[in-house]
C-alpha cells in the first residue's frame, strides 16, 4: 500500500535527553515497518537537529530526498 503522511517532525525534550516524534512521523515510521510504501511530506530546519533528525528518520527507513536543499 502506498501512504503520504504530511505533517510535522519535533523533538521531544526532557532534562537532557533529546526523542524525535510528532504523529506523522510515529505514523509513517509504524506503517513502514509494516511494508507499506510510506511518504512523509514535512521539512527540517538547517541546522544540527535538522540533520540529526534527517538522520534518524534514515535510520527508521524513510526515504529523506531533500529537493530544497541549501547548497
């Protein structure tokens, strides 16, 4: 099954340890596990925890093509 999630990605943040989360990526993370095709229709800010957060998802197996990407 193909699926877009579009929404945001956040880090939770509590004392000093760091989570990323928001509902869409929960979503499209779960749904990927289960072998769906899974777009996450969102964006990142250019900075550190936008790369950590680039990297994460990676991590979790959504595909991350960055078209706006500062060059």
């Amino acid at each position: 099954m193909q699926i877009v999630s579009i929404g945001e990605v956040l880090w939770d943040v509590f004392d000093q340890n760091e989570f990323l989360g928001g509902a869409p990526l929960n979503f499209a993370a779960n749904a990927q596990r289960l072998g769906n095709s899974v777009t996450l229709l969102t964006a990142v800010g250019a900075d550190a925890r936008g790369q950590k957060a680039l990297e994460k998802m990676r991590a979790l197996g959504l595909t991350t093509n960055t078209p706006l990407e500062r060059r």
